[in-house]
C-alpha cells in the first residue's frame, strides 16, 4: 500500500504538458504579415507586371487555354493587388522604420498603368474604359493624399517620388486612353468620299505593284503599303464602314481584275502575309498600347522619368543626403531599388518589343519621315526578319458532327456527370493550315473575281450559292457545250441540296455530311487537292457553326439539335463503323432525318461516273463560297475575340477579300447564272 502510495503521489506529481507552441507560431506568422504586409504584397504586383509584359505577347500567336487562364489570373489580379495596397497604405501608420512604404505609392500607379503588350484582356474590358475612367480619378487622388498626409521621411526623395507620380499618372492615363479608343470601335479613316477614294486607289495602286511586280522582296516598301491601308480594313473587320460604301470604284475593280492575272504562286503567301500583318495591327491597336503612333513619345517621356528618378534616388543614398536613413528598413530600401530599376528595365523593355514585336513602327507617319524615321526602326526588324515570323497560330480548328457523336455516346461516367454540371468535354482538333489550302482558296477567289459576272459582288443580306451555281454552269457550258440545255450533275446536285432556298446553318450541316458521305463512297482513290480542302473547311466550318454558335439563331439551334439527336439515335450503328455506317446511308441502307437523306441524295448525284473531273472542285466552291459568306457576316465581335486567342482563319478570309478587291453590298444582289 504504501508502494501504491507513493507511485500514487509519482504519477500526481508529474507536471502538466505546456500549452501547445502551434498558438504562438500562428500569432508569430501573424505578426510577421502584419509587418511585411505591404512588402510582399509590392513585390507581387510588380511581378504580376512583369509576366504581363513578357508573356501577353504570346497570346496572338498562340491558342493555349492554360496561357489564357494565367494571362487572365495576372491581368485581374494586377489591378486588385495595386488598388488594395493604395487602401494599406492610406491606413499606414507613421512608424519611422517603415516610411520609405509610401514612397511607393506612385510605383502603384505606374502598374495600375498596365504594359505596353496588354492593356485589355478582352473587348468587354474596352467598352468598361469609363468604369477605368472613374478608378483612375480615384486612386490618382488617393496617392495625392497617402503622400501628402503621412509623408514624414527625407526632403531628397521629394524629387524622385515626383517624377515617378507624373509618370504613373502619365502611364495611367495611356491605359484609360488605349481603352476609349478600342472601346468605341471607330478609327481616324474618317475622310469624305473624294479623299477616300483617292486612299484607296494610292492603297491598291501600292499593292498590285508589290504583287504583281515581285516586289515582296522590298520589305519595307510591303510594309508601307500594307499599313496604309490599316484603317480602311480595320472599319470593314470592325462593321464600322465597308470599303466600298458609296464610292464609284469600277474603274479600279477593272485595273484589279485585270493586274491580278499576274498572281503566280509566290503571290499566295504574299496575299496571305499582307493579311496577317494587317490583322496584327489590328491585334495592337484594340488590346496594346502599341496601336498609337505617339506611343513612342510616352514611353520616352516615362523612360526619361523613371531614370531620372533612380538617378536622384541612388544620389541621395551614395551622397548620405537622406537624414536619417540608417533608420530606414534595409529591405524597403532593397525594395526601393527593385521597383526602381524594374521600371526603367520594363520601360526599355517595352520600346525593344514595341520595334521589334510590332508592325505599328512601319506605320507611315509624314513628319517622322522628315527625321529619317525609316532609317532609325526599319534596321533593327529588317535584320530579324519581321516577314518570316508568324503573327497568330497558323491552325484551324475542327470538328465533325459524326466523329463528336461517337466521342460522346462512348464518355465514360465521370465526363457525363462532368457534363451535367456545365463542364464538357471540346471534341474540337485542329489542323496546321497548308500552304496548299491557302492557294486552293486563293485561286478559286480569283477565279471568281476576274470571270465572274460583276466581279463576284457578295450580298450579305442572305446565302443563296451564287458562286457556286456561277460556277456549276460554267462547267456545264465546258463539258456539254455552249449550246447544250440539258443540266450537269453539279447543277442538279446544287439543286437537290436547295442552296437557293435553304437556310445558311442547315445547308452547312447538309454539305458536311454530303463531304463525309463522298469522302467514304468515292473509290477512286483521288488525291485531289480539293478533296482534302474541302475536308478541312467542311470540319472548320461545322466547328464555327456548332461549337462557336456563329449565325446560330433560336431556329438554326433547333436544326443543329435536331441533326445531332438524329445522329446519336443511330448509335449501334455508328460506333460499331464510321465508314460503314456512311456507306449504308450512301446506298440507301439505312434511312435517318429527312436532311440525310437529302445529303444521300446529293451525293448520288455528285458520284455518278460523269461527275468525277469535277465533283470534288464543286464541293471546294461550296464551302469557299459559304466561308466568304460567313466571314462577312459573323460579325466584329467574333473577329475582336479571337485575334487574342490565336486567331481564326475566318477572319483572315475576310480581309483576304478586301485585298483582292471584291465588293460587298447589304441589299443589292449581283446575279452570277
């Protein structure tokens, strides 16, 4: 007992565990924040800055969701980091240590500021420049007041944090100013009839020299003529004014078509290069700060700023002219110098990309060719080659009706639920664009331009296939003869698909399952470059209409859904065979909707024996005839979007219209039969 006692009075006697250290790591780790706080949180908007400049330029030229997804994390979080300091900072406490903090107010306005290679991360963001506006006022007036209220440190950096206030202010501004002008989709093409058809004849007069007289090795003569006709095709992609509205330009629609029989096939590179300078132009002026001559102005003025500010600042520091300084945090002095040297570096960084990353330095400004203009910024692009770099991605995306079916009847459990939710799966591919599908399409739109009747005038006010029945009676002329009434088997076949009468989404879905249905039934094992041409825009052309609900109204979604149920009904079918379920409704096997069997029915027409010289080339002028309506009338907002996700071949199609000079009318219609 007494043993049990004192174990007893052992185990009573052994002391209690100490409180736990995790309460006190967490108020050290909280301490720790409160102190450094505004520190860290400079350190991350000046970072955020930096991979904007650095990376926003990618965007053009590529279509990476992720790089889209951080380009959109950093360009949000930027602005929230830099105005969530500038409230820190208006509630700082005046602690001797920690002063040199609100030196760096203005360093807040210069990020709100923005890059140079970014200052829009879409259009809604432009058509919000007055909400930009209003913040501008705000945290311009609240620097003004964080400085002038608790400023209480060295006299000698007056100076420096002045010049860095102006050039924020000065940078800030440039942003407000980049997003009224891209917001209001206009441009300074504004001239009256005489003056813009006398742009215009100078513009084409350039460019049918350049093409038709091997000039493209002359880079900076390309160049000249490229950007000035930047804004006559900047109001057509943007719906603002068409080229050709109310001007008499027949004369010049002459000259075109006959000059233009000189293209050769190094002229479709340079076509299609013109274009893609163009719309990267295009590209800088909406969403840059690179898209205003007198950029290069601010960025001097603010390079000259900010250095001179670190210059001030390193004096005072070397000459020990800042009383008190040794009372100063080692670190905000470190991170003085970092923004410091940060700006000046982004600022010399921007002018380099400006001259060499942009096309806006060749822009053809009259008193800056008085100081030898050329002479200073054409040699540095000039020696890396600016023509051979690639100004968007060079794909196209695709996507087939059938094949997106398959894909979905065979999603496992996990896509399904994910579906449900909103979250589906993109049965999208995409193909490199070849040169050969550039010269197919360029050579069936000058086919178009120099014989049909009219010059090949579009009507935007509805489809109807006047090329390609323009183009199906031709045919019937070379192979029946000129005094033959009897119809071809491209004529019936367009007139079996109803291309007059049908409306633009189900003749699209019509021509697509007619080209998978040829592409499994014709055995002649063609290489015919019109057979993978007409592939390639038939799966881009449904990727436009289904996945990017172009021309999709309430009535052509129902057509889409409808087509794509009836698809999935056959789904035995289908997934067992591809190719054998497109041979059994090719020989009347199998009988779904009433628009397969009408793609059946066409297609029979097009496979007869007599058919085969030309049905692939019929089936390439139907769908070049439906991209060239679709890239007219998608709209500017389509265009806008996507000129920073890598770019749509569409878009480049529309300009490619306006440089071989076809006109375009909103209610008149040029007969082409």
């Amino acid at each position: 007992m007494r043993v049990l006692k004192e174990c007893g009075d052992c185990v009573c006697a052994v002391p209690t565990c100490p409180p736990t250290t995790q309460h006190s790591s967490v108020e050290h780790v909280q301490q720790l924040w409160k102190e450094w706080e505004i520190q860290l949180l400079v350190l991350a908007s000046f970072s955020l800055q930096v991979m904007l400049l650095f990376s926003a330029a990618f965007r053009k030229r590529h279509s990476s969701r992720v790089l889209s997804a951080l380009l959109w994390l950093s360009y949000l979080s930027a602005d929230s980091i830099a105005v969530f300091v500038l409230g820190r900072l208006a509630a700082h406490t005046s602690d001797p240590q920690h002063q040199l903090v609100l030196f760096w107010a203005p360093f807040l306005l210069l990020h709100l500021g923005g890059q140079d290679t970014i200052t829009a991360f879409s259009m809604e963001d432009c058509m919000l420049w007055k909400r930009h506006l209003l913040n501008f006022t705000i945290q311009v007036a609240l620097a003004i007041y964080i400085v002038r209220k608790q400023w209480h440190g060295g006299s000698q950096l007056v100076a420096p944090m002045v010049l860095m206030f102006i050039s924020g202010t000065i940078k800030y501004a440039e942003r407000i100013r980049a997003l009224r002008r891209a917001g209001s989709r206009s441009s300074s093409f504004n001239a009256g009839g005489r003056h813009l058809a006398s742009g215009l004849s100078r513009y084409y007069d350039g460019l049918l020299s350049i093409i038709s007289e091997k000039k493209e090795e002359n880079f900076e003569h390309v160049m000249d003529v490229t950007c000035g006709g930047f804004f006559m095709k900047f109001d057509f992609l943007m719906d603002v004014n068409p080229p050709f509205s109310g001007i008499d330009l027949q004369d010049l629609r002459i000259a075109i078509a006959e000059r233009i029989h000189r293209f050769d096939d190094g002229a479709s590179d340079l076509v299609y290069k013109i274009v893609e300078i163009q719309l990267s132009l295009v590209h800088d002026y909406l969403y840059t700060k690179f898209g205003r001559v007198t950029g290069v102005l601010h960025r001097l003025i603010t390079l000259v700023l900010t250095s001179t500010a670190l210059v001030l600042f390193l004096e005072a520091r070397v000459d020990h002219q800042l009383q008190g300084l040794v009372n100063y945090s080692r670190a905000d002095v470190t991170i003085s110098y970092i923004l410091l040297v940060g700006a000046v570096t982004m600022e010399i960084s921007s002018t380099f990309m400006w001259s060499l990353l942009s096309y806006w330095p060749y822009m053809p400004i009259a008193y800056w060719r008085t100081f030898d203009y050329d002479k200073i910024f054409h040699c540095v692009p000039k020696g890396l080659h600016p023509g051979s770099r690639m100004e968007w991605s060079g794909k196209m995306k695709q996507y087939n009706m059938l094949d997106g079916c398959i894909q979905e009847i065979q999603a496992g459990r996990l896509e399904r639920m994910m579906g449900s939710i909103g979250i589906k799966r993109d049965y999208t591919t995409h193909v490199v664009i070849s040169p050969e599908v550039k010269k197919v399409l360029l050579v069936k739109l000058l086919e178009i331009k120099t014989n049909a009747p009219g010059g090949g005038g579009l009507s935007s006010s509805s489809f109807r296939g006047q090329w390609s029945q323009w183009w199906a009676a031709l045919q019937t002329k070379d192979y029946l003869g000129a005094g033959q009434q009897s119809e071809s088997a491209a004529q019936r076949a367009l007139q079996l698909s109803n291309i007059q009468g049908l409306a633009f989404v189900s003749s699209v879905y019509l021509w697509h399952m007619v080209t998978d249905i040829c592409l499994v039934a014709d055995k002649t094992a063609s290489a015919s470059e019109f057979r993978s041409f007409s592939q390639a825009l038939s799966n881009y052309m449904m990727y436009l209409v289904a996945k990017r609900n172009v021309m999709l109204d309430s009535c052509a979604y129902h057509v889409l859904h409808k087509s794509r149920h009836s698809l999935l009904c056959t789904r035995p079918a289908i997934v067992a065979d591809r190719s054998a379920f497109l041979q059994k409704v090719y020989d009347g096997v199998y009988h779904g909707s009433r628009a397969l069997d009408q793609a059946r029915e066409v297609s029979l027409e097009l496979l007869r024996p007599e058919g085969a010289a030309y049905r692939w080339e019929l089936i390439a002028t139907v769908w070049v005839d439906m991209l060239c309506y679709i890239a007219r009338n998608c709209g500017a907002e389509f265009h806008a979007k996507h000129l920073i996700t890598g770019g749509e071949f569409v878009s480049h199609i529309k300009i490619v219209l306006v440089v071989l000079g076809f006109s375009f009318h909103e209610y008149e219609e040029v007969e082409l039969a």
